[in-house]
C-alpha cells in the first residue's frame, strides 16, 4: 500500500499548493455549473468513502476547478462540503476531462464549480 500513501502525500501538497493561489485574473472566463456539466467528457465518480458511510456523513462538496486548454483539470480547490468527503470528491474531479472552451477561435481555459453528492439511502 506505499502506493496509496504517496498518492495521499501528492494530493496533500496539490491542495496546499491550490489552496495557496490567488484569485483567477479577470480574463479568464467563468462558465456556469449547469453549462460546464454539458462540456464533460469524461467523469470518474468518487467512491463512498467505508467510514464516512459506517456514520452516515451525507452532503455536497463544491469544488472549483480551472480547465486547461486541452480540456483537462489543471487546478482545483475544495471550497465546501463535509471533510470526510473532500479528498475522494477532490481526486475524483481532478480525473475528468472537459470539451475545450473555443473563443474566437482558440481553445481557452475557463473556471467552474463541480458538486458532488453523497447520499446513503
């Protein structure tokens, strides 16, 4: 398990690192939740973290994420939702791939919020 615990340490200092930038420049556009839904290409969904589900932590987590040029996840920032859920919800959506944003012409980098919801029925 060396692995997981390297991957948790990347994750770790990626969300020091994210959570450490300053406000995207006014240049780069903003797209809606409900419109950036329509441009994913490829979504990995979390898993139900066992503890979380063993105490019935339900809730969303918002996440907001810059999308590069080419469509994929270049940054991200939890910014709410129960802590036992973040890390899965965090990895998960950095995975995703997006349609490029074409502005006149050109494929741009564009910002938007991701929820993901947990629910146990």
């Amino acid at each position: 398990m060396p692995l997981n615990w390297i991957r948790i340490a990347l994750f770790c200092l990626v969300a020091a690192f994210c959570s450490a930038q300053s406000t995207p420049t006014a240049d780069v556009p903003v797209i809606p939740a409900k419109d950036a839904t329509k441009m994913v290409c490829n979504k990995v969904r979390p898993s139900y973290p066992a503890e979380a589900k063993r105490n019935r932590v339900q809730g969303s987590v918002w996440i907001k994420v810059l999308v590069g040029i080419d469509g994929r996840v270049q940054n991200l920032r939890v910014t709410s939702g129960p802590q036992e859920l973040r890390q899965v919800s965090a990895e998960a959506v950095a995975q995703w791939t997006y349609q490029p944003l074409i502005k006149d012409g050109q494929p741009t980098p564009f910002i938007t919020d991701v929820e993901m919801n947990f629910a146990i029925f």
